[in-house]
C-alpha cells in the first residue's frame, strides 16, 4: 500500500511538473506575440515619453492593486502604473498578479503559470501597513466574471468583519474599508474597457452602488459610450485582446481619462 501510494504522489508531481512546463513554454510563446504587436512599438515604451509638467499627483505614494491590466500583460509588464510613475511623479506600489480575483481564493492555474496565485484581498494584507499610501486604486478583475464566481450582496453594515470576502461585492467592500482603516486614503476602483461579459456588466454596475454606501472613486471605462466609441482599425491597435490593452492602448487611450478623473477626484475638481 504504501508502494502504491508513493508511486501515486511520483505520478502526481510528474504531470503538474509537465503542466508546469506546458504552460510556461505557451506564456513564453504569448509573450513573444505580445511583444511583436503593432501598439507595443518602442515609441509607446513610458521612457520615451515627455513628463507632464507640474502634475498634482508630483509625489503622490498610490498603491495599485490588481491582475493581468493592472501589471501590463499585453504591454510588456508596461501599464498604466508606469505611466503614472513617468509621466506624474507618482512612487507606486504596484501590487498586480495575473490570473488572480478579488474574490479570496487561490487561483491555481496563476500560482503554476505566474508563481503568484494568491487574490487581491490575500495580498492586500501583505503590503506594509505602515507606508505612507496616499490613495489606494483598484482594478475591478475581469478574473471573477471569468470564473463566474458570485456577485453577492451588499452588506448593511460597514465593519471588515461583516464582508463575505467568497464573493465579489464582499471582497469589494472589505478591500474599501480595509484601505480606509489601514492607511486612511481616498480608494479608486477602475473598470476595464467594454467588452461582452454580462457578469463583467453585472460587478461594474455593483461597483457604481458600492460609490453610493462609501464615496469612493470610480474611473469607469466601461459603460462611457463617447470613451468606447472608436473604430475598429483602432481597437485593435490599442487592444491586444478584448481585455488587455498594448502599451498604445494605455498611453493614447486609457491615460488620459484615467489620469484626468484621478486627478480630478483627488483634488475635489470633479
């Protein structure tokens, strides 16, 4: 029996190593693609690109919290946090894991692919409680539309302890107020660009009642008809997928009103 056992274990280990090594040789053939797309052109890169002058953001520590958009997967790990870094004088804290939800389970197929399975609220936790973070913003993950896992609802109260964290409304919540009572910052959730996702629809509209209850920010690129109104030539230049954008696509498109509704909720300007 135990023979049996070991040998179980061996067979086990040998197909997630072979997983392991499948999945690694695909990301890296993915990467190769991404790299060579149009939007992903040198030109875009965020050093070559000119500093905007006296930016209120000049200093501003903002932790960005996140998945595959928020690191720049289609970009060549170039997102809009660069950008911001580059172009604003902000010192970020990137905290962004591929294939990982606000809902708070391990995804597996992210710990084997990018060695960090653990979720928005997971990770969270991890950063340093005492840094000096002066807005927090969080992307609303396409992952937990993906999965299909539940939108739930939104609680009554406002305590961290109230927030079932198994769905995608409680995890917002406990990642507002956690940020609220940790570092006493103003909190910006992001929406991606649309696309055809009814769950994605379901959490972006969740996302604009939750601004309700707590007077959080929210840059909401997906329901902003004007924003999403561009041709389809253009689209794919600035979109590698339906969901990540290339380094065009956040420098040219997704920038600019990211950086003006930011700026503007920060400053009491909007």
């Amino acid at each position: 029996m135990k023979k049996r056992i070991l040998i179980a274990l061996a067979v086990v280990v040998g197909l997630v190593f072979v997983l392991w090594l499948g999945l690694r040789g695909y990301i890296a053939i993915e990467e190769k693609k991404r790299a060579d797309a149009p939007g992903n052109a040198p030109e875009y890169d965020a050093k070559n690109l000119e500093k905007h002058p006296d930016s209120p953001l000049q200093g501003k520590t903002i932790l960005f919290l996140g998945s595959s958009v928020t690191y720049g997967a289609a970009a060549e790990a170039q997102s809009f946090v660069e950008l911001f870094e580059t172009l604003d004088g902000v010192q970020p804290i990137k905290e962004a894991a591929s294939g990982t939800t606000l809902v708070d389970k391990l995804s597996i197929t992210a710990l084997i692919a990018f060695g960090d399975g653990d979720s928005y609220v997971k990770r969270l936790k991890a950063i340093d409680t005492n840094a000096a973070v002066d807005c927090v913003v969080c992307q609303l993950s396409t992952n937990d539309a993906a999965m299909k896992y539940p939108l739930g609802e939104i609680s009554s109260s406002e305590e961290l302890s109230s927030f079932d964290t198994q769905t995608v409304t409680g995890a917002m919540e406990y990642v507002i107020r956690y940020c609220q009572d940790t570092w006493h910052c103003p909190v910006v959730f992001y929406t991606g660009s649309y696309y055809d996702s009814p769950e994605y629809a379901a959490m972006v509209q969740r996302l604009l009642e939750l601004q309700e209850k707590w007077d959080i920010g929210v840059i909401d690129l997906y329901t902003d008809a004007a924003f999403n109104d561009i041709d389809a030539d253009t689209y794919s230049f600035y979109m590698y997928d339906p969901i990540h954008p290339t380094k065009a696509g956040y420098v040219q498109w997704w920038m600019p009103k990211m950086e003006r509704e930011l700026i503007e909720f920060l400053t009491g300007n909007g």
